[in-house]
C-alpha cells in the first residue's frame, strides 16, 4: 500500500477521487435527479460531503499508525483543501439558492438561524488553515506555529457536528448526528491519548 501511495499517480487518483462526489451532484443538477427540492438537495449534500471531509483529514494519523500506511501523509493536504472546498461550495450554494446572493438577506439569516451563524463560524475558521496549507505559508509560519494554527481543525469539527444537530433539532432526527459525533468523538478521544502519554498534540497534527 505505501508503494501505491508513494507512486507519481496516487496524487491526481485521489484528487480525482475526491473530486468525484461534486462531479456527480453536478451531473444530477444537470440532469434535473436531485429530487422535488434540488437547492436544498445540492446544500445539504454539500454539507454532509464537508463533514465527511472533515472526518477523513482527522482520520490520517491514526489510520496511518493503525496501518504503517505512513506514505498516506502525502495525500492529507488534499482531503484537507477538499475539505475547504466542500464547505465553500456549501456555503455558496446557501448563499446562491437560498439567499439569492443578497448581502442584506445573508445577515438576516446569520442573526435569526443559530445553526447558521456556527457553520459560518466552522466556516470562517476553515479559512486561516486553507491559506496556509501550501508549502510557502507553512515556511513562513514555521513548523511550530503552523501546528498551533492547525489544531483548529477539532474546534471547527466541533461546530459543524453543533450546526449539524442544530439544524435537525427542528424535527428532532437526531441518528445521523450521532454518527458523526462518534466518529468526530472517537478521533479527538484519539489524539488526546497522546497528549496524555506525553506526546503533545504536536506530532499528529505535524505539517507532513
Ligand atoms: C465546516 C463548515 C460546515 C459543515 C461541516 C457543514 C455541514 C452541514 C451538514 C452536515 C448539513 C446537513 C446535511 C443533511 O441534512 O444531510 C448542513 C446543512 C446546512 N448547512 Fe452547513 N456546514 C458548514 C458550514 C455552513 C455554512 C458556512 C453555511 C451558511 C452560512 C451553512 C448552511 C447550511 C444550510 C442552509 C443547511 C441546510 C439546512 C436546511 O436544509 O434546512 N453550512 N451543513
């Protein structure tokens, strides 16, 4: 496996790979198959593909312990922009099919939806770590900080399971937060077992 991940391929296969969810909602926006209501259909697809993301960049270190996979390191860079992207493309579904792109109706909205106002602060809080993702950035923050930076990734996680449940609250469906927040749960529970050992934070969240 760490022959596969190494090999010059392996990189645009993954990005293929993480491409392919946003390929076939627009295929099926194309196609008019995304149901009664295709904006909500595409926002919340959208959403639940940022929170999948999500899980997966958490998930590289402990699969690559797990696994000896170490050569997985070299692909967390994607998943975490991929990550980025699938919020972004969220959010300007939201603000595109829902808000009709009007500055006014966004703050509105921001104001009176709690469950709005936290994915814009997962949101807003995704947008340090996406600046300083290439290697430049990670040079001129230094190792050190640049890992400081990074552990936000558990707090954003954090608020999009809060915006996820949140948002169900209303009819009270509950099943698929849950999953979420196992997972979510899980992995923090993970890394914080180094901490305890006595390894910091440092080395799971290292630049790679
Ligand atoms: C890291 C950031 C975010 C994550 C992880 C996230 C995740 C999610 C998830 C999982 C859903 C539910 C999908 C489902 O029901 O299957 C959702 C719904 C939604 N999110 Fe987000 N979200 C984020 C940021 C945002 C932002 C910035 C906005 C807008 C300002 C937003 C607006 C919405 C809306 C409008 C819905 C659908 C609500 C409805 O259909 O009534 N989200 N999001």
């Amino acid at each position: 496996m760490n022959r596969w991940l190494a090999h010059p391929a392996a990189k645009p296969v993954v990005w293929a790979l993480l491409a392919l969810p946003f390929g076939w909602l627009l295929w099926s926006a194309v196609q008019n198959t995304l149901g009664a209501n295709p904006a909500e259909a595409l926002i919340r697809s959208l959403g639940d593909w940022t929170l999948r993301a999500l899980c997966l960049t958490l998930a590289i270190s402990p699969l690559r312990q797990w696994t000896g996979w170490h050569q997985l390191l070299r692909h967390r860079r994607a998943i975490g922009v991929a990550t980025f992207a699938y919020g972004t493309l969220h959010w300007l579904a939201y603000a595109w099919l829902d808000q009709g792109l009007e500055i006014d109706a966004l703050l509105k909205d921001v104001a009176k939806r709690p469950f709005i106002l936290v994915g814009t602060l997962a949101w807003l809080l995704l947008l340090p770590l996406a600046a300083t993702s290439f290697n430049r950035a990670i040079k001129w923050l230094g190792g050190k900080r640049w890992q400081t930076l990074h552990k936000a990734i558990y707090l954003i996680a954090g608020l999009g399971i809060l915006h996820f449940f949140w948002m169900r609250s209303a009819k009270s469906n509950y099943a698929e937060v849950l999953v979420y927040a196992v997972i979510i749960g899980g992995l923090l529970a993970w890394r914080l077992r180094g901490v305890w050992r006595g390894g910091g934070l440092r080395r799971s969240v290292s630049p790679g």
